[in-house]
C-alpha cells in the first residue's frame, strides 16, 4: 500500500505541475499565446483551458474532493491530452510536440489506477 501510494502522489504531483503550475506560471506569456493561435484556436480558448486546468488540479491534489468530482477530473485531462495530441497530429505532422501529450495522459493513467486501488483499499477497511 505504501509503494501505490508513493507511485499516486509522484504521478498526480507530475500533473499538478505540468497542467496546474506551468499553465498558470506561462499562459500569458507571448509563446503560449502564439501556440494557442498556431493551433487555430482563438485566444479565449487558451485562458479558459488554463481556468479549467487549475481547477482541474486542484480537484486531484486535495484529499477532501469527493471522488466524483475527482473523476470529471480525470476524464477532463484525458479529453485534454487526446485532443491536443490530435491538434499537433492535425497541424504539425508527426514530431514529439504530438506524442508529449500522450506521455502526460500515460502518467495520468497511472494516478488514476493507483487512485482507485487507494480508495478500494479504504472500502475494504471499513
């Protein structure tokens, strides 16, 4: 339980900090917007991503969230991460820019997995 529970909290802090803290650090900045643009996305699109994405985090890090809110969650990103995988397929052909998307969903794969044994774990000590 310990080794699932360090593998959880290592992945979803790796999506804290690839979808919470860097957006929110560098959304604004004239490389992100440029990137939302090239994309074909209009800029609104890209401040309302950010919003979603920092709620979106936050929903996986606190403990306290209940765990259907946890799961929109974690359906949220893996929309994210398919469809921006898509959008660089879409517009940039094949380069790493169009797997990294799926590197991240791999590792959201994994703190959704060690999620669920967690709370199973806790479903079967009651």
């Amino acid at each position: 339980m310990k080794t699932t529970k360090i593998i959880f909290w290592t992945s979803t802090i790796l999506i804290f900090l690839f979808e919470g803290v860097m957006p929110a650090l560098t959304s604004q900045t004239e490389l992100a917007k440029e990137g939302i643009k090239h994309l074909g996305y209009p800029e609104y699109f890209g401040n309302a991503l950010v919003v979603f994405k920092i709620l979106g985090v936050l929903a996986l890090i606190i403990p306290k969230v209940p765990a259907r809110v946890k799961e929109w969650a974690y359906a949220g990103f893996a929309f994210d991460f398919i469809f921006a995988s898509i959008s660089h397929f879409a517009v940039d052909g094949i380069n790493f820019q169009s797997f990294f998307p799926l590197i991240v969903l791999a590792i959201l794969v994994v703190s959704y997995v060690t999620y669920h044994k967690i709370e199973r774990y806790k479903n079967i000590a009651l």
